[in-house]
C-alpha cells in the first residue's frame, strides 16, 4: 500500500508504521524426547514461564492482596546458554535440561500490536503536497484498489485531515443552503417584494465568482475555511 501510493502525484513522506523487528526467544516443546523421558508437557512450560515470571500464590495484607511470583534471575533470563540448562525432573527425580525436551531459537517478532475497534491495525501515512486533498485521497484510492492486492480479512480506511474534510463537508452541504435561505428570506422581509429580493440575491453569484477568481490567483485549492469564506462573503455582498 505505501509502494502504491507513494507512486501517486502529490504523496510525500510516505512511511509505514514500525510494527515488526522485535527478538523473541522461541521455545517448541519435542514431544518426542517428552515421551521418552515421561515429563507432561505443562512442567515444561510451567519451568518456561517462570522466565517472565509465574504467578504462584498470594501475599496477604489486612484487606490488600499481592501477587506472589517465581522468576528467574536475571542473569539467567539473558543468558541462552543458561536457560537451556534449566533442569527439569522426570518421574524418577532425574534433572533433564531444558534443550533436551525442547527446542530454543530466537525469532523477529511485532514490535507493538495497535488495535481500532477490537481489530489490528497498521498505519501509512502520508503528506499532500501540490494538489488538493480530496482529489488526491479519490486517486490514491483508486490506486489501492486496483494495485494493492489485499488478503481476505484486511480492509483499508482513510483517516486524518481527509476524514476531517469529509465530515466538514457534509456539514458545508448542509450550512451553505440554509444560509443562501435565510438571506433571500431577509431580503424579501426587509423589502417586501421577491423581485428587489431577487435582483439583490443576484450579487451572490457575482461575489463566488470574485471568490474563485482571488483562490485561482492564490494558486489556493477549495478547503472547508474557504468555504466558511464564502459565507461570509455572501452575506457581506448583499448587506453592501
């Protein structure tokens, strides 16, 4: 998806959210050797998890509770070497290592797990520069769509200032209207005839186009402050 839209007119600082490259010491169990030597998988990985620490019992105080935990040292938890070594006991009372029973490897893992509405999520963001938002988001789309080829489950959501411009603008759609409205109404109150209220309504079209005309010379796209502007502009134009 970054490779995709990086590639459409106006992204810049396309980045993906970190969200891989951390080591984690991996530990499969050989149910083999586990057989062989009649140790049940669970004081395995009991010994295992006393690594990060393993909740025991508790410690009472009056009303309070602690949680009580086994850990290994830290000396022990940073050493591989060491940790193959843990000893763990069969049925006979005989001490296995831990390598015996199990295979330890490190691996890359997610460095963080950020979730959105219960379900994981990862991050591209992105700057627009040169060209209008909404215009760009419409292209970017349609390049994901056609180029990005998404696994069964996945779904992409656009957010920030183009989700903000979105909700702006329905609002706009709304505003622009009803203040149109409210200044014919006025108008045909003040005047008590369509006809003046019309011809003095006229003034509205005349003041957008000198609004477009002043963005155009600016080299400025529409935005949801302009379009405030414009509002204002209407009302101005017909008070004058």
């Amino acid at each position: 998806v970054a490779a995709v839209v990086s590639r459409v007119p106006g992204a810049a600082d396309v980045a993906v959210e970190p969200t891989a490259g951390l080591p984690y010491l991996r530990i499969v169990l050989n149910r083999t050797a586990l057989a062989r030597h009649g140790i049940d998988a669970r004081t395995v990985l009991d010994a295992v998890a006393a690594i990060g620490g393993k909740e025991v019992g508790q410690v009472f105080e009056g009303q309070r509770r602690f949680p009580m935990q086994v850990r290994f040292p830290a000396s022990v938890r940073e050493d591989v070497d060491r940790l193959k070594r843990i000893a763990i006991a069969d049925p006979g009372g005989r001490q296995i290592p831990l390598d015996h029973l199990a295979e330890l490897k490190f691996e890359d893992g997610p460095a963080q797990i950020n979730r959105d509405a219960i379900r994981r999520r990862a991050v591209v963001t992105c700057n627009v520069r040169g060209r209008d938002l909404a215009g760009f988001v419409a292209a970017a789309q349609k390049a994901v769509d056609e180029q990005a080829k998404l696994p069964t489950g996945y779904s992409v959501a656009w957010g920030g200032q183009f989700k903000n411009l979105q909700e702006a603008s329905k609002r706009l759609a709304v505003a622009v209207p009803v203040a149109l409205l409210l200044i014919f109404v006025l108008l045909h109150s003040t005047f008590g005839s369509t006809r003046l209220a019309a011809l003095i309504f006229l003034n509205v079209p005349m003041a957008a186009s000198g609004g477009i005309y002043a963005l155009a010379l600016r080299g400025m796209d529409f935005s949801i402050s302009a379009g405030v502007g414009f509002i204002a502009l209407f009302g101005v134009a017909v008070l004058n």
